[in-house]
C-alpha cells in the first residue's frame, strides 16, 4: 500500500470502527450518516485488501488482519492529535529549558545580568548559556537553531529576524574614582589631552564614535590602550589613570568610578532583541522575551 493513497480521515473512522464493531454507532461518534460510514468502510477494505469487519451475531466482528491493525492505529492517530494540538500553555515553575543567547560582554552585564534573578527564581529548573555575539552569523545562528535571542545593537541587524528595541543608550565619560582630572566636567581642551582606553571587539582598533564626533570639530584625543573585552576596560579605570567614553549602563552602579557627561555629543546606539520567526509564537520564548524587558 502507498501511504500517499491513504486519508486521514479513513483512518479515523477505522479506528472508531474497531472501538465500535458496529456502524451506526461508530457514525454517531463520528458526526456522519450511517451510509458515509458504509462509504468510508468500503473504501478501507480495498485499500487493506481485507474485509477488516465481517457481521456476526452481535455487531461486526474483526478480522485477524484488522485485530493487528487496532492498537498501532490507536497510537499513531494519538500521536497525531498531540503533534498538532495548540502548545500548552508555559508553566515556567516546572520548566527544564536550557536558553540560549547571544550578547557581547557589555550586553551580558546591563541586560541578562538584570534577567537573570527574574528568570531563576520564576523559573528554577532552566539554565541559561550565553554565546559571544558575532554578528555576520547571528541570522544563521537563529534559523538553525544554535540560538534562542540575539541582543544586536541598531546598526546592521539582520532584516528578516523579529526585532524589538530595548532601549536607546548614549556614552559617559569614567575614569577612576578620585581622577584627578574628572574632578569636575572637563572642557574640549581637558578631553584632548587625556589618555583613554577602548573597547575593540575585532582587536586592535583605536578609533570610534568619540572619535568621529572629534573629527567633526577638528579635534582628535589619544587612546593608548585597546582591548577586547569591556570587563578588561573597567579594571584598567580602576588601576589607572586612563580614562574612557563607554556606555553608560556599563557603569551607572560602578561605585569604583567616577562617571561624567562628555564636554561634546556623541551619537549613541540602540540595543535591539532579536529572533527568529520559528521561535515567534512559542510560548516558552515570549516568556523570556517578557523577563528580559521587564528587567530594564
């Protein structure tokens, strides 16, 4: 028999036959006339090429071909409800989930890390992995499904993935806490004659948006130091007297540093989540998405 010839339909009345042994009932569960039952049931004998349920004394009585055919039939039709059944509702106390999220270390520790005792304690049982973000491969990542949520700053987030913004960030100028330099908000001139550090996630860059904002007024600063990691950065703040322009929800709590308005204006950023449409109405998914704004 090709499986392509079979209707689902036909199986369920089969099923309900089997249960039955008798047509006027097996119709009356089913919704349908008596003679579409008939209908239906001849239908199956050519397909099986067995007569499936022959009349006895009492109801119709199964072949030995139909009594082999009744519990797998059984199990494949329930197995076919729950396969398109609406998803269960997200009950997070009892979820074993494992999340999976891209960020960069400054995403990580101004977003995830407010989530994070929000999600553990709504949701105990769950872990959370966390991925460096490397964002020519994110929309990739997302489709195959070796990520859950991408945090993405504004610029160059892939057009096909679901976004939404977090928020809209601007830089702060830091340096450690008793700077003998940041006493008080320096001038343009003060700025250019600091040394800074930098963050360059590709490695060895020492330029960025502070940098073309002072190219606009004909001015440029010296960074001394570029690292890779903004973890790194504070450290050097606090044990130096480099300074650096970063992100302000990077240091609003850091009691080490001492944290000021730049003397010029600096495009900031958006920070965006983003994920993929097969993860869109997963109730699971919408869930996390509603802890991490929640956590702002």
């Amino acid at each position: 028999m090709n499986i392509n010839s079979l209707d689902l339909n036909l199986l369920q009345t089969l099923n309900v036959l089997l249960s039955e042994h008798n047509v006027t009932r097996a119709a009356q569960r089913l919704h349908l006339s008596q003679p579409s039952v008939s209908a239906q049931l001849a239908r199956l004998r050519l397909l099986f090429d067995d007569p499936l349920l022959l009349p006895g004394p009492r109801g119709m009585l199964p072949t030995a071909r139909a009594e082999a055919l009744r519990e797998p039939l059984r199990l494949a039709l329930e197995a076919v409800e729950r396969a398109v059944a609406p998803p269960d509702a997200f009950n997070p106390a009892i979820a074993d989930v494992t999340w999976r999220l891209a960020a960069t270390d400054y995403m990580s520790s101004a977003l995830i890390l407010p989530a994070l005792n929000l999600v553990r304690a709504a949701a105990p049982l769950s872990r959370m992995a966390i991925f460096a973000l490397n964002p020519p491969q994110v929309a990739q990542q997302l489709e195959k499904g070796e990520l859950d949520l991408v945090f993405h700053t504004g610029d160059n987030a892939p057009p096909t993935l679901h976004q939404r913004k977090l928020f809209s960030e601007r830089y702060v100028l830091a340096g450690r806490r008793n700077h003998p330099q940041l006493q008080r908000p320096p001038t343009l001139d003060e700025f250019c004659e600091l040394e800074f550090v930098m963050v360059s996630p590709d490695g060895g860059g020492f330029t960025a948006a502070t940098d073309r904002a002072l190219a606009k007024r004909g001015r440029s600063r010296r960074v001394a130091l570029s690292v890779p990691h903004f973890l790194f950065m504070l450290d050097v703040l606090a044990n130096s007297d480099l300074v650096a322009v970063l992100p302000e929800r990077l240091v609003r709590h850091a009691q080490q540093l001492t944290v000021i308005a730049p003397p010029l204006d600096i495009e900031g950023f958006d920070i965006l989540l983003l994920w993929h449409e097969r993860l869109h109405r997963d109730p699971a998914q919408q869930w996390l998405r509603q802890q991490i704004v929640a956590a702002l």
